[in-house]
C-alpha cells in the first residue's frame, strides 16, 4: 500500500464486560499496522472500564476515556470522534468482532478508488461468538434516496475518509444515531460504496431483543421527521421499505 494513513477506531462502550476485550483482540489482530482505539466508556455499572483500563495500560495504541456520567451512545461516539487524529475513521460497536484482514481490505479500496464512505458485507454470530450462518450483503453502492428506504449498513463495517466526506458528527437519537449519521453523509452528495466481502462479524444478543426492535423502530421514524425533515407521507413511505426490508433481512 502505498500510502499508510492512519485509521482512528471509534469504539463506544457501555455494560460490555463479556465481549470488550474480543472486540479490541479484533482491533489488535488487524493486518494493518497503522491504527489508534478511541475507546469512551458511558459510565458503566458493570466490569467494562476495568476490563479496558487493563488492556490499554499493555497497549500504547488503545486511548480510553470513562465519563463520570452516562449520557448515552450519540454523546459517547461524538467523544471518541474528536479524540480522532486519523484521516480515517472506522466504527466498530464493542460487541462486534472484525476479521483480521477488514482494515487492510476496506482502505486499500478507498485509496485505490478515491472514494470517501464504505461498508461491508457481515455475518451474525451468538452470544458466544459461534456463527449463525447468515450474511448480511450488501446492496451495491447506495446514495441519500436509495438508503432512506434501506438501512442496510451496518455501523460496525463503515469506515470514512474525513478529507472527503469531511467532518463526522452524531446526530442525538437513542439507537438510530448511525443511520442519522450516515444519511448526513450521502445528502452531501456522496455515496457508501460496497465491499461484498465478509468482513465483520455481528453478534446477536438476546437481551431485550423484541424491545430494542421496537425502539429503533420508534427512533428510526423521529431520524426521518426530525433529523431528515421528510414530509409524513415520504417518511411513512420510507418506514414501510425499511420494514420490509428488515423482515427479508432475517428470513
């Protein structure tokens, strides 16, 4: 590669204890070399900040912050955002897992092609870290119009060239802050160019599932009301594909 910019890693977490450290050993194993982990705790209740604490006491690369109070993921991921010194950044949940070769692959693509916003395909895992066997894909390369109506990219696949797209900045919702993020992005004009290649692994927790579900659904109308000022019945129209297309996502 012939250019080796470096790649901020934008990692929120809170109440993680039992997949933090998979997801940084993730990080750790990336065939690229040239990376930096911006870790923001939201105050957790549980082991997660002394999990990290330890990890990035034995790793110069990981950066952790933990917040004296918990004010949820837009606020914790913004945080991590400006402890950014990369041209890139990437975003990876601290439940997620990446494959080693996913920075490597993700950015040589950007730099050969110039392009400024990517994702990937991904696969589900459980709550152990045992494959379930299903693939996510992506849909080809998509634009503002084309992602309001499919929310198919997966947070923890995206990464951003900041010198295109320019600065990144979290909209305040409770589950959809990414989608709101990215929709920032592409009605610059830009577009989220695909990689259909496996290169993340998600994993599925049972926890609260149907109500999570129910909350993104929720969040998701206010992104399309309040953060994309869509007219009810373009925004209704948008919710209706995104459902559907949610419900052929898991078959």
């Amino acid at each position: 590669m012939e250019s080796q910019p470096l790649v901020s890693v934008i990692m929120p977490c809170y109440n993680m204890e039992n997949y933090v450290a998979d997801s940084i050993a993730s990080v750790q194993r990336q065939t690229y070399p040239h990376w930096e982990l911006l870790i923001v705790d939201d105050a957790s209740t549980d082991r997660t900040a002394a999990i990290v604490t330890h990890l990035a006491e034995h790793d110069e690369k990981i950066h952790f912050v933990v917040k004296a109070q918990h004010s949820g993921i837009a606020d914790t991921r913004n945080q991590c955002i400006q402890m950014a010194k990369g041209r890139f950044l990437a975003f990876l949940d601290a439940d997620d897992i990446w494959h080693p070769e996913k920075m490597e692959t993700q950015l040589r693509f950007m730099l050969d092609n110039n392009v400024g916003f990517t994702y990937t395909t991904y696969d589900w895992i459980d709550e152990e870290g045992h494959t379930l066997n299903k693939f996510i894909n992506t849909i080809g390369n998509l634009d503002y119009e084309k992602y309001l109506r499919n929310t198919i990219i997966g947070c923890s696949t995206v990464m951003v060239d900041t010198s295109i797209v320019g600065q990144v900045v979290v909209p305040s919702f409770r589950t959809s802050e990414d989608t709101a993020t990215w929709l920032n992005i592409l009605k610059k004009g830009h577009l989220a160019y695909a990689l259909d290649e496996p290169l993340v692994s998600y994993r599925i927790r049972r926890k609260s599932a149907s109500s999570n579900k129910l909350k993104a659904s929720a969040d998701l109308w206010k992104v399309y009301r309040k953060n994309e000022k869509l007219p009810f019945f373009k925004a209704l129209h948008c919710f209706c594909c995104y459902a559907i297309n949610a419900i052929k996502k898991r078959l």
